[in-house]
C-alpha cells in the first residue's frame, strides 16, 4: 500500500511538473507572436514609426538569443527549479511594466527584461522536465508535449492577439501573462523539486557580454540605418563597433577552456551548414511574419481582429506538419526534406511578394500556407542534424546552439526587412511596394540557401568518420529517436 501510494504521489508530481513547464513554455512562445497582431495599434496609440515597431520586437527576441545557453549553464549550475522560477518572476513583472509603458522606450526596456527572463525560463523548464524522467521513452514523451503545447502557443498568438487588442488595445496582450505566472510561481514553489548538475560547465560571462554587445551593435545599426541614413557617423560607428566586438568575441571563445559557443564544432561541415541554413531560417521567417498584420491592415485595410484570424495559415501549417518533419527526414534523409522545406517556403515568400491590396484573400492563404509547411519540414531536421555532428556528450549544446542561431537570424531579419522597406519608402515607394521588396528579398535568400543545403548538408566520406563508429555511415542519416522531441524546440 504505502508503496502505491509513493509511486501515485510520484505520477501526480510528475503530472504537475509537466503542467508547470509546458505551461511556462506556452506563455513564451504565445509571447513571439501575440505581439505581431498588436503592432498596428502600438503603432497608431505610441506613434511610431516602422522602427519603433522593429525595437519593440527585437528588444525581446536579441536577449532570448543571446542569453539562452547562458540561461540552460545557470540552472545546471545554480538549480533548475530556482532559475525557471526566478525567469518567470522576472517575464511576468516585465509583462506587468510593458503593459503601463506610457512611450515607447519603457516598452522597449519592458520587451529587454522580458527577453531576459524568457532567457532563463525556456531552457529551465526544459532541464527540469528532462531531470524529472530519467527513463528515455518516459523523457521522449514529456518533451514532446512540451513542444507540442509551445507549437500552440505560437499558433494562439494571433488570434488571440487580435481579439485582446481589438477588445482592449495592446496592452492587453501583456496583462494576458499575468494570471498565467501567478499560478506558475504559486504551484511552482510547492510542488516543483530542485536539480542541479555539479559538474556543470563554468559561466562564459566574457562571451555573453560580447556577444550581447557585438550583435547588439549590428541590430543598431540595421533598423537606425534607414532613418538616419547609412552612411552618418552613429551608423557607421555601430557598424564598425559590432566588427570589433564580434571578432574579439571569436578570439575570446578560442582560447576559454569551456566557451558557451566551442569553435570546434563549426569545423564540422554538418554542424556549419545546419546553423548557418538555421539562421536563414529565423531570418526569413521572423522578418516576413514581422509584416504579415501590416500587410492586412495597412495595405488591404482589414480591422486587427481580422488581421490576426488571417495570419492563422502560416502557424496552423507549422503546427501541423512539425511533428512530422522529424520522422520524414529519418526516411529520407536531412537533405532531401530540409532542402524541400526551404524550396517551399523561398517560393511561398516570392508568391507574397506579388500579393496587392485588391488580391482577395482566396489567392493569399494559400501562400502564407506554403511558407509555414516549408518551414516546419527545417527546423526539426536541422537541429537534429547539428545534433549528430557532434558527439553524444555534446548533444544538448548543439540542440541549443541551434536554437540560438535561429533566434540571432530572426533578430536580423526583422531589422534587415525593415530597412528593405525604409530604404524603398525613402526613395519614393509606397508601403506596399516595400513589403513587395521585403518578402521577395526573404525568398531570394531562402531560395539559394535551399540551394546551398541540398549540397552541402551531408556527412563527410564515411572514411572521415571511421574515428567515431557510434555515428552512423549514412552520409544523410538522422540522429536517434530520443533526439526528436528535442529537435521541434
């Protein structure tokens, strides 16, 4: 009896771990694009301009890139429970203060802290979920639902974006975390158990400041560019400032011991060309999905509730075809699905960069559509393709390096369409011809780095793995099962 009781005590701790850091996990990945459904009527009540609109979403998503490996050493080092925690107090007071921001530059500093605790709730929450099941099948199910419940996250943002900011205006959008973290934090300090990992790697301070600093500079520089014009001296000076602060941050990574990013590993051709075609990847489908409500409002003049329900096709079609993604890349290979998806999604972006404001709707979807099935067939097999590059040690690392690269391209493509966009307004274009321009550029990158993977994304001659016999020979093999759930992060 009393053993039954100890392992139905364990099953409903686990159930309400599992609730705690699915649930945190959704409120982060609603947040990436909850906001895209409010940014016409941030725009209208903080008036902005398109670059305001840029910070606003950049703010949050440069710190979650730059931060999130640092965040997964903190909880191995410091505790896991103690970390999500601490990064779901910080998001939900940060949603509070973004929520009151009176002006744009408290928004923003609302969106930098909100960044920053999204930093150290994801991977917390995901380690904590990984400690909590030990037994392989058990762990490959619990994160499958992770992820499962974060997909629906991203495809309940604009909808439900749409209705708050219609109902109530934008603020909304952030009030709609607060209930949300109260109950994390009040069920997590009672139920959730604390882990750590003594042998965890030291914190690379040296190279999360440069990073931060070094991209920062970049991003800077991108969206100010197209109003200050980009030969001013604050352009050039944050230009050349990035140059310095990135290469002093290569240097700093090859000499420490434990770097947050090993340069060793981009000597592998897999793991090269997985992150770089990952980059591209958040690139172009954070820079287009940056102008998907501008486009229904400004340019075709539907209300933002309707916005939001006909954005719906790109996140319902990621939603739907991620899960399966993995399992087609493990019968035909990384290359063959990977260079597929970003084939799909380059010509869906193309095809929007020919929609008008009197293209109906029934000619649009369909576009929107594509793009989000190309890219849910990338993101699952690139992780998992970075993944089987390194060793099995090394696994969780490159799962996160691979999701940081992804975060840094989206941080660059809402910056860099958006000067797309400036930069044709300024020499007399409409909006609508600089949304043209923004998503045929994204489509044109896509397009060639889908050219790109389907040559290079491979294992070397199996001869050059003949050191490592865990791998497998298959030049385009796929990593293991247990690494699925982890790729669709």
């Amino acid at each position: 009896m009393t053993a039954s009781r100890a392992t139905a005590g364990s099953r409903s701790n686990r159930a309400v771990l599992l609730t705690v850091t699915c649930l945190g996990q959704f409120m982060v990945l609603l947040d990436n694009t909850i906001v895209g459904a409010a940014l016409p009527d941030m725009q209208h009540r903080l008036h902005t301009q398109l670059t305001g609109l840029q910070w606003i979403v950049d703010a949050y998503v440069l710190l979650v890139a730059m931060l999130l490996l640092s965040g997964g050493v903190f909880a191995d080092r410091f505790g896991r429970k103690r970390v999500y925690l601490t990064g779901v107090a910080v998001f939900t007071t940060a949603s509070v203060l973004c929520s009151l921001a009176p002006s744009l530059g408290w928004l923003v500093a609302g969106r930098v802290l909100q960044g920053i605790g999204a930093a150290a709730l994801s991977p917390a929450s995901l380690a904590l979920l990984a400690a909590a099941h030990p037994v392989p099948q058990e762990r490959i199910k619990a994160i499958g639902l992770w992820a499962g419940l974060g997909g629906i996250g991203l495809a309940a943002g604009p909808v439900a974006g749409g209705v708050l900011t219609e109902a109530f205006g934008w603020p909304a959008i952030f009030v709609v975390n607060l209930p949300i973290g109260v109950v994390l934090l009040l069920v997590g300090l009672r139920h959730l158990d604390e882990s750590r990992n003594p042998s965890a790697a030291a914190i690379d301070i040296p190279g999360t400041v440069l990073s931060v600093l070094g991209v920062g500079a970049l991003t800077y520089g991108l969206i100010e560019g197209g109003a200050r014009g980009w030969t001013s001296p604050p352009i050039l000076g944050s230009f050349t400032a990035a140059v310095i602060l990135l290469a002093s941050f290569i240097a700093v990574e090859a000499r420490r011991a434990t770097p947050m990013l090993p340069p060793r590993l981009f000597r592998q051709r897999l793991f090269t060309v997985s992150n770089t075609a990952m980059v591209v990847v958040g690139f172009a489908l954070m820079g287009s999905s940056f102008f998907f409500s501008q486009f229904f409002v400004y340019v075709q003049g539907s209300s933002i509730l309707r916005a939001g329900l006909q954005t719906l096709p790109v996140s319902l079609a990621m939603v739907i075809v991620s899960p399966y993604a993995g399992r087609l890349a493990a019968r035909y290979g990384f290359r063959i699905v990977v260079t597929t998806g970003l084939a799909l999604a380059g010509l869906g972006l193309l095809a929007l960069g020919t929609v008008h404001a009197d293209t109906g709707y029934g000619n649009v979807w369909w576009r929107l559509g594509v793009v989000g099935i190309g890219f849910a067939l990338t993101m699952s097999p690139l992780t998992g393709a970075a993944i089987q590059a390194v060793s099995p040690q090394e696994g969780g690392l490159a799962s996160g390096i691979s999701s940081t690269t992804r975060q840094i391209g989206a941080v660059l493509g809402v910056a860099l369409l958006g000067a797309v966009v400036r930069t044709r307004q300024s020499r007399g274009a409409s909006f609508e011809t600089g949304l043209n321009s923004a998503f045929a550029t994204a489509g044109a990158i896509t397009l060639a780095t889908a050219v790109c993977t389907g040559l290079w994304l491979a294992r070397p001659k199996p001869a050059e793995d003949s050191a490592a016999p865990h791998r497998p020979t298959d030049p385009d093999a796929v990593t293991t099962s247990n690494e699925a759930p982890v790729n669709s992060r």
